[in-house]
C-alpha cells in the first residue's frame, strides 16, 4: 500500500533532485514505476525473463550511478531506455555467439492440450519468428518491440525514441514491411495445401 501511495503521489522531477543530492530511497518509485515496462522491451530483445529482469535492475543500477549527471527538466523513462538498450544489443551480441536465444522461455509456453506436435511446430515457427526479428535493424527491431510487444502509443514511442510522430509513423511502417519479407517464406510454409498442390 505505501509503494502505491507513493506512484500516486509520483512527482519524477522532485524524487531525481532527492536522488541526485544522495537520497537512495526516492529511486524506488521510480523503479517501481518502470520496472514492467523496462522488463518488457528487455524481453522483447533477449527472449528470457530471467535475462531481461537482470538486464532492466542492471540497467536502472547504471542510472542510479549516473543520476547526477541526468537533467531532471527531462522525463526519465527515455534517458533509462537508451541505457537499457545498449545493455540489451551487448546482451544478444554475446549470446548469438555462444548459442540461438529463443523467442519466448520454454517455461513459459502451457502445454495443456497441446500435442507434441503442434508443440514442435509453434517452438520452430517461435524460432523463424525470432530469427527473423534479429536480421532487422537496430532501429527497426526497437520500434517494433515497443510498439508490439508493450503496445506503446505514437506519441508514447515518439518520446521514448526522442524522435517526432511522423518518423515514428514512417519507421514503424517500414519495420513492419521488412519483417513480413523476412518471414514471408515461414508464412507460406504455413498455408494449407490444396488438393492439387504437389
């Protein structure tokens, strides 16, 4: 109760002027505030919980040893993503040299009344999906995850991304064409064959 007494009485600018004059308790409201948010985009990029829970508290850590140097006349959130970010691009550097990070946690997927094969079937097109996703460009994959996979608005995206509505516009328009040529292969495996179809 105290937690959600504090979101709603939420004023940014005022707990990052305590937090910058050494106060560490006025950055929990602002973790708790963003912590979702943060462990979603960060799912969206590694494909694990786990990874993205340590990914989003590392980066809201880097942040913290960085307060000082933040202007607190600016949100927040967009100052944190790029640092969430650039942890997650290094993230997927390093494990798309050890090993394919999977789209979603196999834990994750419920099973109940699903046969093995539909089961296969669903992890190799999570697999494409993924894959797919990954040969996109930096910028392209941003968009897309934080407009799919967290639903943000135009104007929620044109803030985080620091960029204006009609570029948000545009370059989520051009995300979406380049990832339906990348999986347009995966998409017509997928269509039924007809009785004619060899």
């Amino acid at each position: 109760m105290q937690a959600q007494a504090e979101l709603d009485a939420f004023d940014e600018s005022a707990l990052l002027l305590r937090c910058q004059q050494g106060d560490r308790a006025s950055f929990d409201p602002i973790v708790l505030r963003y912590m979702r948010r943060a462990t979603a985009f960060a799912l969206g990029w590694t494909g694990s919980q786990q990874d993205a829970l340590d990914l989003s508290q590392e980066a809201f850590a880097q942040a913290f040893r960085s307060i000082r140097s933040f202007d607190t006349a600016r949100p927040f959130f967009p100052w944190y993503h790029r640092i969430l970010k650039n942890l997650c691009l290094n993230h997927i550097a390093k494990a798309s040299r050890r090993h394919e990070v999977p789209l979603v946690d196999d834990d994750e997927f419920e099973q109940d009344g699903v046969t093995p094969e539909q089961y296969a079937e669903r992890e190799e097109l999570r697999r494409q999906v993924w894959q797919a996703l990954r040969r996109l460009e930096p910028v392209h994959r941003e968009i897309l995850i934080l407009r799919e996979f967290q639903q943000l608005t135009y104007a929620e995206l044109s803030t985080v991304l620091e960029i204006r509505r009609g570029t948000v516009m545009s370059r989520l328009h051009e995300a979406r064409q380049k990832l339906r040529l990348q999986l347009e292969p995966v998409l017509r495996s997928q269509e039924p064959r007809g009785y004619g179809d060899a």
